[in-house]
C-alpha cells in the first residue's frame, strides 16, 4: 500500500505536469470530489483522472488479493476496504448521471457556449452519455406526443427551449427584483 501513483493534472501554463499520490491521498481525493458533487446543486468539473486512478488501483488490489491466503484476516479487511471504495467511486458517478440526465439541456447548452481554454464539466464519455439522452428524449417525445398534434407544433429542440427560458428568467427576475427594491423603499 505505498506504492506512488501518476495522477495527470494542468498547471496554470497549460502545460501538464503530474503530480504523485499515494493510494491513501487519492482515495482522499476522490471521497472529497463524491462529496462536493453529491452536495453541489450543479454538475461540477469532471475528476476523470481520479476515477481512472482508482479503477486502476482496485484491479492493483484485486490482483494482489488473488494472490493472498485464503483464510487470512488481512484479506477479509482488504475485501472490505475495496468494497467501501467501490461505493464511493459508484456513488460519485451515479451523482454525475443523475445530474445529467436531470438537466442535459442546460449542461449540453453551457458545454456549446463553452470557452476553449475553459475546462468542461463532463467528460468525454459523460459528453457522449448526454448526447445520446437528449437524441433518446427527443425521439420519445416525438413518438409519444408531438406526432399527435398539428404539424407547424411538431418540431422540438431542446437546446433552444432550454436557451430561450434561461434567457426569460435571468432578464425577468432582476426587473422584478429592481421593482420589488423600488416599491419597498417607496
């Protein structure tokens, strides 16, 4: 368990540099990015390098413990020890699906409207997950419903429905509120 791994990250260059983490700093990271997104109201930067990391280091342990005596008490914890890890890395990424699939429209939105330099929220195959859902959603929505109504109704798109509410909450609310301020100060 001390081994050092490579973990991949971007200094402010925009070279790459890497940084070294022990086993135990890397399950460190990852629980503390599992907590950040679980309690983050909205999907947060992508940690991919750390998932892959610690996929990486659970094969690591399961090779070793396939190597180990079978009635040592050190395997039952180490099996134990896997599992909890398991379950954090599922958890994390379970948070980040439901997420997406929660608000695909707005992520893929704000994924389009991203700078280049800027580092996205998802990753490339959680880009590939949430496009595919949308394709997904679409097509139900036209099978379901909008074959049913008159044709000028049966487009959808819902990038730009999504794009034109943003845009008529962001500008409404803030009149609203000036006005609030105004009739209250009156």
């Amino acid at each position: 368990m001390t081994e050092v791994l490579d973990l991949h990250g971007q200094d402010s260059d925009g070279g790459s540099e890497e940084m070294v983490l022990t086993p135990a700093e890397l399950i460190e990271k990852l629980e503390q990015a599992w907590m950040n997104e679980k309690f983050a109201p909205e999907l947060l930067e992508s940690k991919a390098e750390i998932v892959e990391c610690v996929m990486e280091q659970l094969e690591h342990m399961e090779e070793n413990l396939r190597r180990a005596k079978k009635g040592d008490l050190k395997v039952s914890i180490h099996r134990m020890e896997m599992e909890r890890i398991r379950y954090v890395l599922s958890s994390y990424l379970r948070c980040r699906l439901m997420k997406i699939e929660k608000f695909f429209p707005h992520i893929l939105e704000k994924e389009k409207v991203r700078a280049e330099g800027e580092p996205s929220s998802l990753s490339p195959e959680e880009f590939a997950f949430a496009k595919e859902y949308m394709d997904h959603t679409e097509t139900h929505f036209k099978n379901v419903a909008l074959k049913h109504m008159p044709p000028n109704l049966q487009k959808v798109d819902l990038l730009r429905a999504v794009y034109n509410l943003t845009y008529q909450i962001t500008n409404t609310i803030p009149q609203t509120y000036v006005k609030a301020v105004a009739k209250a100060f009156e």
